[in-house]
C-alpha cells in the first residue's frame, strides 16, 4: 500500500513538472534588465524591398530605442516617488477606462443611432434654431463667365449672361466648354475665400467695389473678359442662409440624437445593475 502511494506521489510529481515547465521561447534579440526583445517583437518595421544596409540600420535603431525606453522607465520606477508613481497609475487606468467604454459605447451608438435625417427635420431644426447660426464671414450669391474678348458670339453671351431667362441659361450652359471658367448657380451662397479664388480681380482691399447686392459688370484682363452678376451679398452676424449651412445642421441633428442615446443606454445599464443587486451606494 505504502509502495503504491509512493509510486502514485511519484508519478504525480512528474506530471506536475511538465506541466508547470516553461514555455520554450526563441532566441532574444536584446535584453534590458529582465526584459527581453524577441525576433517577433521586430518582425514587419522593415519594408518590403528595402536594402541589406537599410533594413540593418533600421532594425538597429528599432532596437536602441526599445532599449532606451525600457532603460529610462526601469530609472522612473526607482527615482520617482511612490505618491508619483501612483498618480501615474492611476492615470493609465482611468486611460483604459476610458478607450474602452468609448469604443464599446460608440459600437453601441453605431447600431443604435437613427441617421435617417430628413428635409424636413433639417428645416424644423433650423427654424428653431436659427438665431444661433449667424455667419462668421461675408456670402455671396453670384454668376460669372470668362471668355475670350474677341469671342466671335461675344454680344450674344453677354445678352443671355444678364437674362434671367433659364433658357438662356441652359444655352449657356450647351456652349460652356467655350468659356475658360464660369459658375451659373447663382442661387447657392459661397464665402469670399472662392470668390477669390475664381475672380482673381477681386482681393480683399477692393472687394467693395465688386461685390454688393444686385451688381452687373464687366472686367477685362489683358486677353479675356470677367462677366459678373452679383444677386445677393450677406455681411457678417446674420443670420446663415438654410441651404448654406444644411449639412453642417443634419451632422448637428445627428450628433444631438447619438448624445440623447448615450444618456439613454448609461442610465439603463445603471438602472439595470440596481435592479439585479450589482451595483448599490453606501449611505
């Protein structure tokens, strides 16, 4: 009995051993302290198709900067004091907390949210809200054409460019790859900054004289001819236009709804852990 309990003991001990032996690791490309670099922890920092002498010194300069690291950090866990140290801790943890309840919380907004905005819940929004969008710069609503001046149609475009006629304007339109630039949507509101950049005549010294409401004019430069139709001009502190600043209130209303819906789920997964007994307060 004795013999197979010693036996048994034997036996046990053994397995115990191999079950408890270590992992074989390879080789270690570096070591620092009780730290140590291993041919995975490097693989893939060389691009493909890089040179014998480059792949070396980028590996080696790899490695010198692990080994800093690792040498510097090994220095603060001694130099630096245990109420430091801890305040550090305690900021890398509130770090995770943090990245993970984002990333699961966002996953959760991703599914969840409605982002179905319609025009008019664009349009209720704006109405409501509307004193609070006020330009921050001047708008402007204009046409132009450039063109050759001696363009041989010159006085037949000019006659159509000031004509509110929308046939007028399609005609314009069918001949455009004839006009060196133009812009006919005088119905959309664009900033200075474009205006600028498509009427280089016009620079913020002088813009005054180009720009104001319901304006006509032509500029000639040294081979072509600038035709401009100014319809609307919108300063400073008013109020924006609804189809200026639409898309900028659908990414409004959607963010508010993705905001409403995280309140939601954290007071129902507060209230949930109450209900089941996992979390209560102390009084």
């Amino acid at each position: 009995m004795i013999k197979n309990a010693v036996l048994f003991l034997s036996v046990l001990v053994f397995s115990s051993c191999d079950s408890f032996k270590e992992e074989q690791k390879p080789e270690a490309v570096a070591r620092v302290n009780n730290s140590y670099l291993y041919p995975d922890d490097i693989k893939g920092i060389v691009p493909d198709g890089t040179s014998k002498e480059d792949s070396i010194a980028i590996v080696n300069s790899f490695i010198n900067r692990w080994a800093s690291q690792k040498l510097l950090y090994n220095a603060a866990e001694v130099n630096l004091s245990e109420d430091k140290q801890k305040e550090y801790d305690n900021l890398v943890n509130q770090y995770k907390i943090d990245l993970y309840t984002k990333a699961y919380i966002e996953e959760l907004v991703k599914r969840s949210v409605d982002t179905l905005v319609t025009d008019a819940d664009i349009k209720a929004y704006y109405d409501l809200h509307k004193d609070n969008f006020r330009t921050t710069e001047t708008l402007v609503r204009l046409k132009y054409i450039k063109l050759d001046k001696n363009h041989p149609k010159f006085n037949n475009i000019r006659t159509k460019f000031l004509s509110n006629n929308k046939k007028d304007i399609k005609a314009l339109n069918d001949i455009s790859i004839q006009f060196k630039s133009f812009a006919f949507n005088d119905s959309t509101w664009v900033n200075m900054n474009q205006v600028y950049t498509k009427l280089p005549f016009i620079t913020p010294d002088n813009r005054d004289k180009y720009i104001d409401n319901a304006i006509s004019y032509q500029y000639p430069d040294s081979t072509d001819v600038y035709m401009v139709k100014v319809v609307k001009v919108l300063g400073k502190n008013s109020i924006s236009p609804y189809g200026y600043i639409k898309p900028t209130l659908q990414q409004l209303i959607i963010n508010s709804r993705k905001l409403e819906l995280i309140k939601k789920l954290e007071k129902e997964i507060t209230d949930d852990a109450i209900k089941n007994n996992k979390y209560e307060i102390y009084k």
